[in-house]
C-alpha cells in the first residue's frame, strides 16, 4: 500500500496544526459557529444528535494492521469502543469530544491517517473496488490512481468552496463495478482502446440523493497522462457554473442534466485543452513511483487446494456455507480473499467495537500481509489468505462473531447510522435492519433466494444507496411519524440502475411483512436460476404490488 | 477602514475604493468601477491616464472583462457570501490562461483561514473583516510548506519537484 515520505507526512501534520489552531479560536470565540462550521467539515467534524461525528478517511478502503489498531485505541481513548464502517469506505467515530478532535487528528497523523475532505462541499474521498488488485477481471490495480487521485484532491486550493460535496470512484473490474462508478460525480473506468493503450472511460453526474442518477459518458477514452488536468476541467466548470442558490440542486448532476451532457462536455474540453499540456501532465515517473508502491506481497508459490477444502467442507457444512458466500477467487493460485462479516443479526450493520477490530488487525498480520480492506457494503476484506489457512481463520472469525455467512444475500443489510445517530435522518434505519434480519435468519432460505442487495437510508440524503438496492428502504416523517418507502429493482452494478418506488409507503413494523411478500412473489415468478434483480426486471413492479397491497383477509 | 493584506504585508492608505459611476460617467482615478461599466464603455476609456481598475460581484462571469484586462490594474472579487467558491476558479483563469499580471484582490465575507487558498488559487490581496481578522491572516501565512497541486503561484504540481 502507499507508504508516505517526508513531503505527506509534513503536509498532514500541518493539517493537524491547522485544524488544532481552528479549534482553539472556535472555542474562544473567535470563530462564529457558521465559519467555524466548513473548516470542521472539511476536516470531517459534524455536530450530529447526540455528539460530534468524526469521518475517518480510509483512502479507497485499504488500510495497515498498524492504522487499524490505532483506531481501536482512538476509540477507546476517545469514544465508547466502537466504530462504524461506512458505505465509503470510511470509518466513523459517533462520540468524540470536540476538544478531543485535534489530538485524535494528531493520533492519526502518526499512522499516515486523516479526515481531510471527508465531508463538507468539496472533493471526498475516492473510492474503488475492494478487491482491487487481487483479482483476475481486471485491466489492472486501479489503486495507484485512486491515490495519484488522492494527492490531487487532497487540499486543492480552487476546489474547497464548491457547489455541494464532489465524489469519484474508480473501477477496473471489466464484468462488474462494486465501486458503482455510475453513481458518483465522477466515474472512472479504466479501459483498453484499439491501440492496447490504457486509459479512462469518463462518466460524469452520478449520484443518489434526492435526485438519483446515473453518471453520462463525457469521455470514451481519456489517456491515464491527462488524468488530472481533466479532472481539473470538469470541477472548475462545476465549481464556476454549478448551482448556489439552492443545496438539494447544487450537485454536478443537475447541472449536467440542465445543461445536456453535451453542452457540459463542450465547456470541459474547452478548458482542458488550455490545460492538457502543461505541467499537470502526469510523468511516467510519477506513475512509476506510485504504482511502485502497490506491487504484489511476497505470495509463496501455492497451488490451489480444492482437495483439501471439499474435504474441510464436506466435514463442517457450516464452513461450506462460509466457503461459498464469504471467499472470493483470488487471481494468485492457492490464495483467497475473504469477507469479515460485520452484520451479525441485533448489532448495528457495519459497526465493530474496540476489541473486535484489535483482534481483525491480529488476523491481518497472522494471515493477509498486514493489510485490510472496507468494502463499500460495510466489511472488512482480508484480500491474501492462503487457501491452506481458510478453516483455522474461518474458526478464529466465527468464535468472534465475524463469520456471519451471509455476504451478498439479503441479510448482507447495507445501512445507514439513521434516526439513532444522525442529524439528518428523518427516521431509524439500523432497527429495520435488525428487524429483517431477525425474520430471514434462516440461512438455507436466505442462500436459496440468492444474490439481493438490501439498502437501507434513513433519510434522502441516501448514505445507505437505497436507490441501488435491488431492494431499497427509505425512512420518511411524515407529521413527526416515521414511514419507510419501499423501491425494487435498483442495481448499483455496470448496468447502474435506480429502483422504482413500489407504491404507498409504510409503518416500520410492516416492513417484514411487505419484504416477506416480495420474496415469495420473486419464488413464484423466477426462472430456474434468475437473479432476483433479474425478476424484477423481466416481470416488473405490478406482480409485486399487487401481492403487497392486496387487501388483507 | 478595513485592512489590507498584499503580499504578506498590511497596507497603509490603499487608494483603490468601489465607485458606481454617475450618470455622466464621470469616475475618479483609483476607482474600481462595476463589470456593466466596463462591458458598456470600456471601449470609451481606452486612452484614459487613470489607473483604474473592475469589481466584479457574486453572479458576474470574467469573460466580458477579458478584453479590458491591459487597462486594469485591480480586479477586486466582492464576497457576498464566503462559501461561494467561484472566484477561486475565475483568479486561478486570470493568472494561468489570461496571464493577468495585475492585482487580485478579495473582499467582503472572507475567511483569514481562506487566505492561503486564496493565495494559491492567484489573489494577491485581502480586505479582511477586522483587525484581529487580518492579524489571524497574517499567522496563519505559514501554516503549510508542501501542496500537491500545480497552482497560479507554483505551477509545477509536487510530482514534478519531488526529490525522494
């Protein structure tokens, strides 16, 4: 993974210093709370319902056994001993002390950790693939440029006042798109043209929110050299053209969709070509030196262990069931990557308290080169196992309540902090979750109804991507009452689709009901080994809502 | 009066004042005038001995001034509200594209915690709120000593000076 010199570590303990500077002439007054407000915010500091919310930046998800523990004992230290992984591959603190905020960012420097730009209306924190790198179906590690990407972004000085937040994420994958690139401001997919050149398909006003839609193609073929000097382009024009006067149509989508994607790509090349050939053209050398930084760990020469695991499978049917849903090919023979669960039924998803994230930088350094991985869906990746390694690590995570077997299925419940935690929520999210997980916890239905994606956001702002759910939960208020609304049919893959709202909405105490009969629709309709999302697709919305709303008898 | 932070320094007695040009079209020397007077008659003032100079407010674009920019010695951004991140993209054009050597100044509602990008993204000078605002300003000068990014003062992006 990328290791700082003395050039990103000296820029990141000057942002403690800052931000320590900040904190003092807020506290003394100095500072009104409203500026105050987007100097913490760009330093992932949000005033939430009961406390200060602390992001965490996770650069594209990966992180050291090192950075890890230190976050354990952060939480501890700083907080109630737990923390939340988000669907950005971030982590969040929910309890920290505001006075606190400058020594914990001073913690994190000392493990190349920050939360520079982890919120507030400017460029996030990239995201890719978790299983970059160790995958066959792929043009190649998209990470050295999610972190050339990185250092761009990372205190640009003409994009911190833009229009509303600004989110990129990058796929290598050819066949699928766990990074749902098409639902970012930005979507970067690394491709081959006809020449056998690498480059960038550019996608362009994505995203979720209030407005949810898929990211338009503004570039086929953008070569890998003018990365950055297009991406200055598209945010100079959304910084200088993006809307004021109003937040919820602010984002770069609606921009494009105002403008039509090809007026807004006519201004982007015009002002890249004034830029293409300067000095923002990236150096091989550059390329080189971060790329360096990613090569493979020192893999032994394995073969793959089919014999061995059919037999530890037909032994342990319970690590049968491990083996299929949480173990994912890896493109070195004889390893795998796995998936820590951490939507273990009646715990919040995603959450993982000081001791179990102790023991799973432990298991990092034991089984998986000492490096980690946040997945977009809220776990953690192990991505180096080696296939002789599976049943002892499978029994080290199981008797931590970490092998949840049950990745992609439908108790796989992205979510997010909701009504419990968050300012902005209009309802609870993470009690829906539980609730659906209660009712489904029977592991041979849940594997028989195969691959759903179930989402959860407790507001529309849309943290818990319900619009890309195959199936999506939305908490709404209505009159200080908290409703849900219920979308089938989103895919957060290549196809990049927003689901379709299925109709009235409603209590959360129906919730099981309702998702109960949207199963047994989908059982009846399929064909032999249609996806869910497939169903929904060929038959649409009508057979469901008309086994939903039916009146009861 | 507010103060005045150019290059690092405040600055006693700045000439330079906003003037909303009378009907006549009289304007003194020192006056930075509003974008319509310069689309309207910038052709007109061509030959003036005046230094002079434009304000440009939330909502007007560069682009009409362009043609005006040998005559101007001040481009003056009025913040109205310090969030609005536009004139940090207009700077960053001036000095970069149109090679606009004159002064960039900011003022209204800034930030002395924006100086620095301010600074970067081509502004030469800051009206701050108050005192105390432009003393912070003045502190905070040094607060960082590596950037990343190519920008209107340092054009070479850190890929290309870093030494390992």
């Amino acid at each position: 993974m990328y290791v700082y010199d003395s050039y990103d570590q000296q820029l990141v303990d000057q942002r403690v210093a800052q931000f320590r500077e900040q904190t003092d002439r807020f506290l003394d007054g100095e500072l009104a709370p409203e500026e105050f407000l987007p100097l913490r915010l760009q330093n992932g500091l949000y005033i939430q319902r009961h406390a200060p919310m602390l992001r965490i930046a996770v650069p594209y998800g990966l992180m050291s056994s090192t950075q890890l523990r230190r976050i354990a004992s952060i939480s501890r230290d700083y907080d109630k001993g737990y923390v939340h992984f988000t669907t950005r591959q971030n982590i969040q603190l929910n309890w920290p002390a505001l006075e606190d905020v400058p020594d914990i960012l001073g913690e994190l420097a000392e493990v190349q950790m920050h939360a520079i730009q982890t919120s507030g209306n400017c460029i996030r924190n990239t995201t890719t693939d978790q299983f970059a790198g160790i995958i066959a179906d792929e043009i190649e590690d998209p990470r050295p440029w999610c972190e050339i990407i990185r250092q761009w972004s990372t205190l640009h000085p003409e994009f911190a006042f833009l229009p509303r937040k600004f989110k990129i994420a990058v796929n290598a994958a050819t066949a699928t798109d766990r990074a749902a690139i098409r639902f970012h401001d930005i979507g970067l997919q690394l491709v081959k043209n006809e020449e056998g050149e690498t480059g960038f398909q550019v996608f362009v006003g994505g995203g979720l929110g209030r407005t949810p839609l898929p990211g338009q193609e503004i570039r086929s073929f953008l070569p890998t050299e003018d990365l950055l000097s297009y991406l200055d382009a598209i945010l100079r024009v959304y910084n200088l053209k993006g809307r004021r006067d109003n937040k919820y149509k602010a984002r770069i989508k609606i921009l494009v969709k105002a403008m039509g994607i090809d007026a807004f790509r006519e201004l982007v090349e015009a002002e890249w070509l004034k830029y293409k050939d300067g000095d923002d053209k990236l150096t091989s050398a550059e390329i080189d030196r971060v790329k360096g930084h990613f090569s493979a760990p020192a893999y032994e020469a394995l073969n793959d262990q089919a014999d061995l695991l059919a037999q530890q499978r037909f032994e342990d049917p319970q690590f049968d069931k491990w083996l299929s849903r949480n173990v994912e090919a890896h493109k070195q023979p004889g390893y795998a990557a796995i998936t820590v669960s951490l939507k273990k039924p009646g715990y919040a998803p995603g959450d993982a308290t000081a001791e179990q994230i102790d023991i799973i930088a432990d298991l990092a350094d034991e089984y998986s080169f000492g490096e980690l991985r946040v997945s977009h869906q809220q776990n953690v990746i192990l991505s180096d196992v080696r296939q002789q390694d599976l049943y002892s690590l499978y029994q080290k995570l199981t008797a931590l309540g970490l092998a949840e077997p049950t990745v992609g299925t439908l108790n796989d419940v992205i979510c997010c902090p909701g009504g419990d935690y968050c300012a902005l929520a209009n309802a609870k999210s993470i009690p829906i979750a539980e609730a659906v997980q209660t009712r489904f916890d029977d592991l041979d239905y849940l594997y028989d109804l195969g691959d759903i994606d179930l989402n959860i956001s407790g507001c529309m702002n849309a943290c818990g991507h319900h619009h890309i759910g195959n199936i999506g939960i939305l908490g709404v208020d209505k009159k200080g009452e908290e409703f849900y609304q219920v979308s089938l049919g989103g895919d957060s893959g290549i196809q990049g689709k927003v689901g379709k709202i299925l109709g009235p909405s409603f209590k959360a105490d129906q919730i099981p009901d309702v998702i109960g009969k949207v199963l047994d629709t989908y059982v009846e309709q399929r064909h032999d080994d249609e996806l869910f999302l497939d169903t929904v697709h060929r038959i649409g919305l009508d057979p469901f809502k008309e086994r939903v709303y039916a009146a009861s008898h | 009066m507010q103060p005045l932070i150019k290059n690092g320094l405040l600055v006693e007695n700045d000439p330079w004042a906003v003037f909303e040009a009378g009907e006549d079209g009289a304007f003194p020397e020192y006056a930075l005038l509003p974008l319509s007077f310069w689309v309207s008659q910038g052709d007109e003032i061509r030959d003036s001995v005046f230094k002079l100079g434009a304000v440009l407010r939330a909502g007007d674009e560069i682009d009409a001034l362009i043609p005006y920019l040998p005559q101007l010695k001040v481009i003056a951004f009025e913040f109205e509200k310090f969030a609005d991140g536009r004139a940090f993209s207009f700077a960053r054009q001036l000095r970069s594209e149109h090679a606009f050597t004159g002064e960039i100044r900011a003022f209204g509602d800034i930030l002395p915690d924006q100086v620095n990008y301010l600074q970067r993204s081509g502004f030469d000078a800051f009206v701050l709120r108050s005192e105390q605002e432009a003393e912070t300003a003045l502190a905070l000068g040094n607060t960082f000593s590596v950037q990343y990014q190519s920008d209107a003062v340092q054009s070479q992006p850190l890929f290309r000076r870093r030494v390992s």
